[in-house]
C-alpha cells in the first residue's frame, strides 16, 4: 500500500546519523550535544519519578511547568500568556508543529515557508491537504524579499511558517523583518507558526525577535519552544507553545486525540528546576564560545563561511573543493573523511543545491577540534 506521503524518504537527520555510526565518523549533522545536561535536572526528573508522579498530567502539561513556563516569558520578553489556557506543553517542538498545522489546515489552505525549510514542515501540510508556497530566501545572507511575501500571499493563505534564529543557515530575524510580517498579515486571517527553538542560542549581542514581542503578531501566532535544545536532552521530546486563548482552545481539540498529555515526571523535574530561574541565560555565551572555536580552528580551510548569528548551526560552503552534489558530498565525507554533516539541497524546493553543508557545533571543545583536523584536510 502507499501511505500519504509516496513521495517523501527517511528524514535527512536519521539518515545521516545513521550513516556517521555506521562509518564511526564525528558526527555534527542531526543537532543534538555530545554532552549532558545539567546532573541537577536529572535528578529532579528522577525524583519526581520516585514521588509519584507518573500518572497522567493535565492534558495542557503539568501546572506548575506551564506556570514556570510563563514566568520566563514575561521575563524575557515582557509580555504575558495565561498559564491555564494559553500554553501547552508537547512532546517537542516538532509534536507541535504538526498539531498546530493539523488544527488549522484544510484541503487547498495555502502555507507560506521560507526555504530552506526544517523538513517536517512540509510534510504535515500535505497530510492535511495543504498547498505549501516556498519562497526562497535570499543568497548570500538567507534574507527576506518581503515584497515577494506580499506578492504570494492570496485569500486561501491560512497560515505563514517563520522560524528565527533560523535551521539550517544560522541567520536571525530583525526586528523589520518581524515588523514586516506583522504589516502583511494585519487584517487577514492568516495564522502564524513561529518556530523558536533556538531563542537562547543567538550570537554578538542580537536580540531574539519572538513573535509575542509584536501585539499584531501576537494575537494570530503561536510560538513554538523546546527544553530539548535548551537543557541539552534532546531525546527527552519536551517543548511547548502558546497562544491566544482562542487558538490555542482550537488546538486543544486536536492535542487531547494526537498524545492527550506528555511525559509528566520530566515535566514535573524541570518545572522544579525552573524555579532557580536563568538556566537559559548563558547559553548566548556558551554556543558563541564553541561557534568561535570551531570557526578560528577551520579559518584557513576551503571552505567559506560567514559566521551563523544562531542556533548551534554554521553552515559551510565547499564550491572552492568541489562541484559534487551536496548528498553525496556529505556522503563522501561521512564514509571517506568521517565526517558527518547535513546537506541544504534537502530543505529546498526541487533539491537546489548551492554547495552548502550544515555543521552543528553544539560539541566539546575535544570534538571540534577533531572535526576541524578533518575539515582541514580537506
Ligand atoms: N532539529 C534537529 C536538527 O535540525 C533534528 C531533529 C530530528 O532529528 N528530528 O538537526
């Protein structure tokens, strides 16, 4: 039988992680740390483990999480979500982003995303029977051309996927970039999906532009965050979103049949840790560290790069070393050189390919160094 999705393989994270394990190369393509969390954390999720919480958490997530949760935001960014009716707490960003798009999509519903795009987007709007429009960002600085936007938005637009600091090219929204998008959507019905998953690992002093900075973006997005990426244990499939009350009581139809509620114990441990609050303040600090590492260590190397503004990503440019295919460049170089990374043709329209591989540097400093002997060699 074919399933809905005749046209689409195995995610380009399993395949090549799998492919590094079985070359036993230094893997930096699927992004996760080759270090642990905070010893702390595990321990509080352990402990609500031993204390009897495991059983069924509210369908939202646990209270008090929800509750940490919204403390940070108004922390951060200064504005404020109803931890009882506002925020969900979900098996990582990506169970999320699939409830959010199968909430609100309809066969022929129009979805705008900027390529190249993190590669579950696509595949959740034609399940749903959604058209996916792509624009592309724009060479070399992965820029919006919001004119373009403008001219590809049309009435059977449901929804616009935004996603800064940005996966795959390390850019970061500005904060005209985010009032452009609050312009072109004001007076529409068009939905917003903000992944945001990378907010704290953002470079050089930025700032974060989430959408919930912007009252008109606000009011039509949900924001997208993960704890796997910000605590470091990105196999514990914990993030959460928010929304106005009216989306998100919408969203809650679909959540309560997809999972109903997540993994309390884990919940209840880094709702715990969240009281001490900050955790997630020296990540800036901490990735920029190994971002500047990797980049001095490989500076006299063919590859070209600018150096990425966010996430724990820095993608490299080989045109200089070859004119290959950038799969089977990243294939050569996993089984050849033992090398893992992640080519950019996947997350585009029809494959374009601009000689471009994504390295995550979200590394010990040991492994860095390591990868960069490799790169060097190159
Ligand atoms: N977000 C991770 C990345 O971009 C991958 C997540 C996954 O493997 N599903 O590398």
């Amino acid at each position: 039988h074919t399933s809905k999705l005749p046209n689409v393989g195995t995610t380009i994270f399993s395949t090549m992680s799998k492919l590094a394990n079985d070359h036993q190369a230094i893997n930096l393509s699927q992004g996760f740390p080759d270090f642990g969390g905070d010893q702390k954390l595990t321990d509080l999720v352990c402990k609500a483990m031993n204390s009897g919480y495991n059983q069924y958490a509210p369908m939202a997530g646990n209270l008090e999480l929800r509750e940490a949760i919204a403390k940070k935001i108004n922390l951060l960014y200064d504005t404020d979500y109803h931890p009882e009716n506002e925020i969900t707490v979900t098996a990582g960003a990506t169970q999320a982003i699939f409830t959010i798009i199968t909430t609100f999509i309809n066969p022929g519903d129009e979805v705008i995303i900027f390529r190249p795009a993190y590669d579950s987007y696509e595949p959740a709007i034609t399940l749903n029977g959604g058209k996916t429009v792509s624009i592309q960002l724009k060479a070399p600085n992965f820029s919006v051309d919001w004119e373009e936007v403008k001219s590809k938005v049309t009435h059977r637009t449901k929804m616009i996927i935004v996603n800064t600091p940005h996966n795959p090219s390390g850019t970061v929204f500005s904060k005209e970039d985010m009032m452009q998008l609050e312009e072109i959507t004001n007076d529409t019905n068009i939905i917003v999906l903000s992944d945001e998953v990378y907010e704290h690992m953002i470079f050089d002093d930025e700032k974060h532009q989430s959408a919930c900075l912007f009252p008109g973006l606000k009011a039509r997005s949900f924001v997208v965050a993960s704890f796997c990426k910000t605590f470091h244990n990105t196999g514990w499939r914990v993030g959460y979103c928010c929304a106005p009350k009216t989306l998100m009581d919408e969203f809650m139809k679909v959540h309560q049949f997809n999972v109903f509620c997540i993994h309390h114990p884990t919940q209840k441990g880094i709702a715990d840790y969240m009281q001490e609050p900050n955790h997630y303040l020296g990540l800036p600090a901490f990735y920029q560290q190994k971002r500047d590492l990797f980049l001095s260590l490989i500076k006299d190397s063919r590859f070209k790069f600018t150096a990425s503004k966010g996430t724990y990503f820095q993608v490299l440019d080989y045109s200089e070393i070859t004119q290959e295919y950038d799969l089977d460049f990243a294939k050569r170089l996993t089984m050849e050189s033992g090398i893992a990374s992640i080519p950019l043709s996947v997350f585009n329209s029809n494959n374009l390919d601009n000689k471009v591989l994504r390295f995550c540097f979200a590394k010990e400093d040991d492994t860095l160094k390591r990868a960069a002997d490799v790169l060097n060699g190159i």
